[in-house]
C-alpha cells in the first residue's frame, strides 16, 4: 500500500518549500516577526523615559525657611504641605507674620536660606507674591530669582492644597479630607449581597487570578480559531489541489504503475503538513526570539525602563499559567485539529477531477470548521470555561477549544489525552477515507460526483 511513499513525500515537499513565493513570504513574515516587537519596544521604552523625563521632581528653591504673610482671615499651618508635596519641599520650614515688613525684618536677620511669601486676594482670584529680602551680612545665604521660579513652579503643582490651606482648613479638617487608605474588596456576587471578598473567604490573589484566567479564555479560544483559520484556508486549499495535480496532467494511469494511491495520498498530504508546520514554527521562533532581543536591547538602552513582557511573564508564573506540560499538550492538540481538518481537504481532492471541482469542494473542509466555531460560540466557550464538557471530546470543537484550556490549565492532562487520542484517531480515519476514494475516483473521467455518491461508491464490490 505504501510503495514508493517517502519518493512521493520528498517530491512533494521539495516542490511545496522550494518556490520562491513560498521562501520569499517565508522569510519575509519571519523578518516582520523578528524586528516588529524589537523596534515597538525600543520606541515604546523610549517614550516612556522621555516621559520619565519630562515628570522629573521640581529642581530644590533652596529656601530653608519661608515667612508668609496672609491677608486673608485664616491664619493657615503650611506645616501640613511636608505631607502632601514634593521630596525637595518636605524640610521647608514655614513661619506666620502679620506684615510684609515684619516678615522682611526677620528675613534680612536670618542666617539661614529664607524669603517672604505674601499671599492675598486680586480680583476674586488669590495671588502670591516672592519677595527675597536684602541680606545685612554678605556671608549669609541669600537666595535668587530662578529659586523663587522653582518654589512658583511647585506652588502650582500644589495649588489645590495651598487654596485649602488659604480658606481656612485645619489640620483636622485636613485630616478629614485625607482619610487613612481604607477600602473594602467585593466580588460582583458579593456586592449584591453585601459579602466582601474577606467574609466569604476569597483572597484578592484569587480574585486577580479569576480574572486573568477569564480574559485568556475570552483570547485564546479567538486566537485559537483565527490562527485555524488561516492555516486551514492556505493549506487545505493547497492539500486539494495537490490531489487533482495527476489527475488533470492525465499522468495518473503512468503514477499508478509505480504508486499506490493510498501512498500518493499520505504523501502529499504529509508534505503539505510539514512545510505549513516548517513555517508555522519558523514564525513562533523568529517572535520569541525578537520578544527576548527587544527586552535585552531596551533594558540595555534605557536602565530604568521595565520591560512589560518580563513582568508579564513573572506575573503569569506566579498564578501557575502556562506550566510547560501543559503547553506541549495544547501544541500537540493545535497540530493535530490543524491535521484532521487538513484531512478532509484530500477528500475533496480525492473526488474532484480538476481545480474547478476542488474549488466547489471546498466547503467539506471549511463548513465543519465554521459550524464548529458556532457552536462553541453558542455554548459558551468563547466567554469562560463554561463550554458543556461533551465539546471536550468531539474533535471538530476541541481543536478550537482545548488548546487554549490546556494550557490554561482549565482542563487536566487526563481530559487533554483522551482528546487528543479521539482528534487523532478520526484524522487517522479520515486519512483512510480519503486514499480509499482517491483510489476509487483515481481513474474516473466523468461528470462532478457528489460526496455522498463518491462515499457509496467504497461499499460496492466495483470499487
């Protein structure tokens, strides 16, 4: 049955990887996947320092101690800003004078770092006005015009507390408006009944990773399909083609002289699955890798900047996600629907005698792949893990459906391999299926054959 099967197999994966369109949108998706994060990365590191930049700590006025004459009623504590402001402006030192020019008198006598700042209202709006005295000894400190900028530029970054302070707000009414952190953590079912997350037992680390776990299995399950998608349309119209190529040359009464039919079919079909997997794969490797080198490079170019993937990666080990045995089980499970549907592509190859015919064929490969998505969509695998256990098992919805739950970890191993061992043994059934109607239609010259009269056709002895 299988004479001449690996000549059938090199020959076809040779003429499959060896065009040059095939090498060239080969390695050209291979350079976009390498250098796109790189680059995304580095930009995304760069504006991040720019920005980091940009919100450095306002530059120290100097001023060690600052007299402030208030013409309004309250007579505020500025003492009450060392809590709410600056680094730099945390060890200033405020005292209260009634006047500007017995404010001034103590600041030209002061040894230390010290301006006057006036403060009332113009206008309806309140003003403030820096005033550096004249210092009686040149030995002491006197300050200048760009530390009283610096001190202006922190006052606006702070008027909010200034405004406060100027309207009469002590510090227990401070206090007041800057309670303590205090916060109460729910559940949405528990809010309704008024059961925080502590009462019924539930920790915040398990809520962040109920959550986290619902959002990949929204994602993956769509990833899943599309990637799917892409592979069945690309190759398993490539895979249909492949089986007519004999039959439309008018060589196949020469090919079975030396080849089986069922040989021609593994073969092909073999072939076709290596160089989707070559490039697949090819792809994945050209991603990682340029993920790691964009971490290295902005780590390297920018010190400070924390790469998200590192964290995301650190975060994801800590709540358990992505163990590798079960990533080599969601892989294996991708391969093998990626196969089995691939499978249903010789068929239509199988009873097509031409392209035209493939072409009208092809819905025996894409509608199980489309009737399997809505029902995964209608029963809920596309929002959780609420999917009804029975699609675990049914090949056509697993292939979209387990990968993203083994890796997970929402599905166990065991669940995982009694799958995968049904995925593979319909696609090893398939396989047959189709070699045996190659066989049977590999001479046939007629009209279009339904599916269903092609099927017939392998319980009567003629065949």
């Amino acid at each position: 049955m299988f004479r001449n099967f690996g000549k059938v197999f090199s020959f076809s994966l040779h003429n499959q990887t060896g065009t040059k369109s095939y090498k060239v949108f080969t390695i050209v998706m291979g350079l976009i996947l390498l250098i796109a994060p790189i680059a995304i990365m580095l930009i995304v590191a760069g504006i991040k320092d720019s920005k980091e930049e940009e919100d450095e700590p306002i530059p120290d006025c100097g001023a060690e101690e600052i007299y402030v004459v208030s013409d309004f009623e309250a007579k505020p504590d500025f003492m009450l800003l060392s809590g709410v402001t600056d680094e730099n402006y945390k060890k200033i030192r405020y005292k209260l004078y009634d006047s500007v020019d017995e404010a001034l008198d103590a600041a030209g006598s002061s040894k230390k770092s010290v301006f006057v700042l006036h403060f009332f209202q113009e206008d309806d709006y309140i003003r403030a006005d820096i005033i550096l005295p004249d210092k009686e000894d040149e030995g002491e400190a006197v300050l200048g015009t760009s530390m009283a900028e610096h001190y202006f530029e922190f006052m606006n970054a702070n008027s909010q507390y200034f405004n406060m302070l100027l309207t009469g707000l002590n510090q227990s009414k401070l206090a007041g408006l800057m309670p303590q952190n205090s916060y109460r953590t729910y559940t949405q079912s528990g809010y309704a009944n008024g059961v925080t997350m502590e009462e019924d037992g539930m920790s915040a680390d398990e809520l962040v990773r109920d959550q986290i776990l619902e959002v990949f299995q929204i994602l993956m399950p769509y990833l899943t399909i599309m990637l799917m998608y892409f592979l069945i349309l690309t190759y398993g119209n490539a895979t249909a083609q492949a089986m007519v190529m004999e039959k439309e040359s008018k060589l196949m009464d020469t090919m079975l002289i030396s080849v089986h039919p069922e040989a021609l079919v593994f073969g092909k079909l073999l072939a076709i699955i290596c160089s989707g997997l070559i490039q697949l794969f090819g792809w994945l490797a050209c991603l990682v890798v340029g993920l790691f080198a964009g971490t290295k490079l902005s780590e390297m170019f920018y010190p400070d900047y924390s790469s998200p993937i590192s964290t995301f990666f650190e975060f994801i080990e800590e709540l358990g996600l992505f163990k590798p045995v079960n990533v080599v089980l969601a892989v294996c499970f991708l391969i093998v629907g990626f196969i089995m549907y691939l499978s249903l592509a010789t068929i239509a190859g199988a009873i097509s005698s031409n392209r035209e015919e493939v072409a009208s064929q092809s819905t025996i490969f894409i509608m199980p792949l489309l009737a399997a998505f809505m029902l995964v969509m209608m029963g809920g695998g596309l929002a959780g893990s609420s999917a009804p256990a029975w699609m675990n098992y049914v090949p056509f919805t697993a292939a979209l459906l387990m990968p993203s739950q083994l890796a997970l970890g929402v599905a166990d191993a065991l669940t995982g391999a009694i799958s995968l061992a049904i995925s593979l043994a319909l696609t090893i059934a398939v396989v047959i299926v189709a070699g045996k109607l190659y066989k049977a239609m590999s001479l046939y010259k007629g009209n279009k054959i339904k599916l269903g009269d092609a099927i017939k056709l392998l319980t009567t002895k003629e065949a």
